[in-house]
C-alpha cells in the first residue's frame, strides 16, 4: 500500500494566500459545492485536500491542493 503524500509547507503557505482566507471547498468536485461555503478560515479550523485524490493521481502541486475548513 501507498503512503499518502503530504503537500510541502511551502504549498500549504501558498494554498492559504491563494485562498484569500476563504475556504476552497468549491475546488473539490465530490463535494459539489461550485459556490463555496464562504466560511473563513481559521487557525487549527483548516485542512489541506488533494483535488484529484492522491489515491488516483500522486500529485502535490499548488494546483491540486485546496485549503478547507474543518467545520464544514
């Protein structure tokens, strides 16, 4: 089995500023929420998902990390 990877601080940072504090829930396709949530982030409420799941596709690029709130 496949360990999961990990995206880099340096993306996390990335992903965050990209954000605008908001989160990117409408990046995600299996969460079918084109809109958003419109939720802001905040300290210890965020998480980092792959768009195309790691599983399917290994890729820890900016463009396939999406920033999410925890309480959605």
């Amino acid at each position: 089995m496949n360990r999961r990877l990990e995206f880099t601080a340096a993306t996390k940072r990335e992903a965050f500023a990209r954000s605008g504090g908001i989160c990117e829930c409408h990046r995600i396709p299996w969460l079918k929420r084109p809109d958003g949530c419109g939720v802001r982030l905040v300290a210890g409420g965020i998480f980092y998902e792959h768009v195309t799941p790691d599983a399917i596709r290994p890729d820890n690029s900016l463009e396939n990390c999406a920033v999410l709130s925890r309480t959605r």
